[in-house]
C-alpha cells in the first residue's frame, strides 16, 4: 500500500490540477468569444473555485502536491504501524435522475490513493469469484457490455418476462455485518492490512458540507457505505454477490450495474422465484426494495403486439438505453439531456447577442457566419470530442471500432436506431 505513495498522490494532485485549469480555460475562451460577438458589455462566465479547498487543505490540490512527501511519510508510518484510518470525507449533493439528490463523499486526495490501490487490489485478487453478469466497476467488463448482453438475450425471444425493481438508497443502507460475512463467506482474498483498511473506510462518519460540521465530532458511520470513493465500488459489488449466485442458480437472465438490476425469462414461474431472491437479497444487504419506483414484472413484446394478457411494454430502461426485443435506442432523459445542452451552445453562439441587439455585424464579414462556424466546431466536439473529421468519416463507413467514439456518441454506439424525439423543437 505504501509503495511509491508520493509519487501516487503527486500523480492525482496533477491529474485535479490539470482539470481545473482545463476547466478555467475553457472559461476564458469562452469569455474571449462573448467579448467577441458583442458591441456592449457581454455577460461574462466566472471560474468557480472548489468551496471545500478552503475547509480541508488535504482536498486543496496544490496544497497536498506541495506537501506530498510530507503526508506520504505519515501515512505510510501510520499504515506500518496499523493506526492508519481515512480522514472524515467532505460532501457535496448531485442531484438523481428521478427527482431528489444524492450526496457523494470526497475523501482527502491522499486518503483516495489509498483507496484506489486497495480496489484495484481486490478487483484483481477476486474477480472470479464476482459474478460475470455484474458490470459495474470492472476493468474488465462496461456498461455496454451489458447492454450488448441483453440485446443478445432479447433478439432470441418473441416475448420475455421482465422484472424491474429498484432499491432504496442502496449505498446508504448496506449493513456492514453482511459485507463482513459475505467477506468470509466468498472467501473473498485480503491481507490483514486491507481488512483493517475496509474496516477504515467503512467506519468513516457521515461527510461534512462546511466548515462547520467539520468542526463537529461525528459518531463513526455504523451502517452504509461512502459514496465518491473506490473502494465503496467494489464493497457494492460485493454486497449483491449472493444476489447473483441466487439468480444465476435460477436460470433467469440478468444484468446488474450496482443497485440496477434488470432480471428477465421466457418462464413466469421463474421470473417469480427471480423476484423472490430479490426480496430476500434485499433483507439481508439491508436496503428495501423501493415500491413507488418499481415497475415489478411486465411482459416485454414486439412494437406491433398491441394486446398482451398482462401489462407489457415494447422496452425497457438500463444505463441510459431502451432496450427492445429487437431494438436499442437513448433513453428518453438522456434525449433530453442532449438537447438541452444542443440547445445552450445554439443560445450562446447565435441567439443571445441578436437578441439583445449587440451583435457585432463584423462577425457576418465576407457572406460567413463566424459564430455559426463555432457552433458547429462545438457541436462536433460534444458529440464526437476529438475525433478529426477524417475519423468520423472513417468511423461512419465502418473502419475504425466503435470504442474509438469520443464525446457523447461514445456512450450510445450500440443504438441501432434514432427516436423521433432526437428532434430539436
């Protein structure tokens, strides 16, 4: 754990460093550009500098990249001796797809290299003993492999029984006593170091949102695991390992990334007892089953079967995608959220000035529409990132593979059709 730990932790101060000055670039070009296409005084972006440098200096980048070979003695002393535990994470809230939010612990970034040679540790040393069928968190295996599962367990059927269930704050509710039993009872491979570092990490107390809950004393965590931090990946995982065994032992098709579990069958006795194991899986993990958000058992069918004899659907919702009997497209939230991103860069580059009539008419010189020029560069950035036009086109009459995709067609390139509502109105 302790081998070349500065060199580590300057590593990751570099890598945070480096996305907050590309982000800070990016703010001032664009700033340069709305300067640009006004005659008045343009509304100018501002770099917005983490809050939460200031509470804790070990989240600060520049500050821990000075003081790196300082805090890489201490904690490899601290990790010899077996005193070593985590610092107490900050938090900062992301808010959830269907509606509320969702807190996310940040370690100390040295705190966080510990915690990402202690997963990528276990992932390695246990992989066989997690089931194939769990995507998440994989070096191995993407989200896109499960949807490429499914496509082909899907094709082969005319109908499928399909059970969607969703748990309830699945990372805030993991019972420790399961993770510690299912530790022995996997004969998942640790050292004692990394035992004792589960144990570390698992313990934190619940993150601080300022400095004043920072100055607070808080009762080490007794239930749960952190989210924001590598080693909470692989403890999920996991956690839900019985849940696969149980469902692999049943013959029923599944894919689970994390919490998200989509189980299906041509047999409604087994899609049943499927749901059963769940139930189950669920009083023992510690999170219940979310009711209100889960749809239960349905019959998935083919578009044109307009009557079935119980409630059915033509797709089914997994890691951004609707995946049908014989089709795959975006979910309709990751539509929306495209559009409304298409539609800032078009409000930026085209509407904002002309509508406040401060459009500098040097921008039209010579019959070209120079910001319509950036528009278009920026649209074929955020969808393909940094792909030359040469690529795409490659790309387009199937040269290059599809995991050469940048941008946000990288997450969608198993689609095999585009939805109506791709639309921008």
């Amino acid at each position: 754990m302790w081998h070349k730990l500065e060199e580590a932790i300057v590593d990751r101060a570099h890598a945070l460093i480096a996305q907050h000055e590309a982000y800070a670039k990016e703010v001032a070009d664009e700033n340069v550009r709305r300067r640009r296409r006004t005659t008045g005084v343009p509304a100018l972006r501002k770099v917005v500098r983490p809050s939460l440098w200031d509470v804790d200096p070990g989240l600060n980048p520049y500050i821990v990249r000075a003081r790196a070979a300082r805090i890489a003695r201490a904690i490899t002393a601290k990790l010899k001796a077996g005193t070593y535990a985590p610092g107490r994470p900050a938090g900062f809230t992301v808010p959830k797809a269907g509606g509320g939010e969702r807190l996310v612990s940040m370690f100390p970034i040295a705190d966080e290299v510990i915690s990402s040679r202690l997963f990528v540790s276990l992932r390695q040393k246990n992989a066989a003993r997690l089931s194939s069928r769990a995507y998440a968190y994989r070096s191995d295996l993407t989200p896109h492999d499960a949807i490429a599962y499914m496509r082909s367990e899907f094709a082969r059927e005319h109908r499928l029984f399909i059970a969607e269930y969703d748990f309830s704050k699945f990372f805030d509710h993991i019972r420790h006593d399961h993770l510690y039993q299912s530790i022995d009872r996997l004969g998942i491979m640790a050292t004692p170091i990394e035992l004792r570092l589960i144990e570390g990490f698992l313990r934190t107390p619940a993150p601080f949102l300022d400095a004043n809950d920072r100055a607070l004393n808080a009762a080490p965590r007794e239930v749960g695991v952190p989210q924001g931090t590598s080693i909470s990946l692989f403890l999920a995982n996991l956690a839900a390992a019985d849940l696969d065994r149980a469902l692999e032992r049943l013959g029923v098709g599944f894919a689970r990334y994390a919490d998200d579990t989509m189980i299906w069958s041509p047999s409604y006795d087994k899609i049943t007892q499927a749901v059963e194991a769940l139930h189950t899986a669920s009083d023992a993990i510690g999170p219940q089953i979310n009711v209100a958000k889960s749809p239960g058992i349905s019959l998935l069918v083919l578009p044109e079967s307009s009557e079935a004899e119980m409630r059915s659907t033509t797709q089914v919702e997994f890691l951004g995608h609707g995946v049908g009997i014989r089709t795959t497209s975006m979910r309709s939230r990751s539509v929306q959220r495209i559009k409304r991103h298409i539609l800032e860069l078009i409000h930026n580059n085209l509407i904002r000035e002309p509508a406040n009539r401060s459009q500098d008419p040097s921008r039209l010189f010579g019959g070209i529409d120079r910001d319509y020029v950036v528009l278009v560069y920026q649209l074929r950035r955020y969808l393909y990132g940094t792909l030359s036009e040469t690529a795409i086109r490659r790309y387009q009459s199937g040269a290059v593979p599809r995991t050469n995709l940048r941008g946000v067609m990288a997450y969608f390139p198993l689609v095999s059709y585009a939805s109506n509502s791709l639309s921008i109105s």
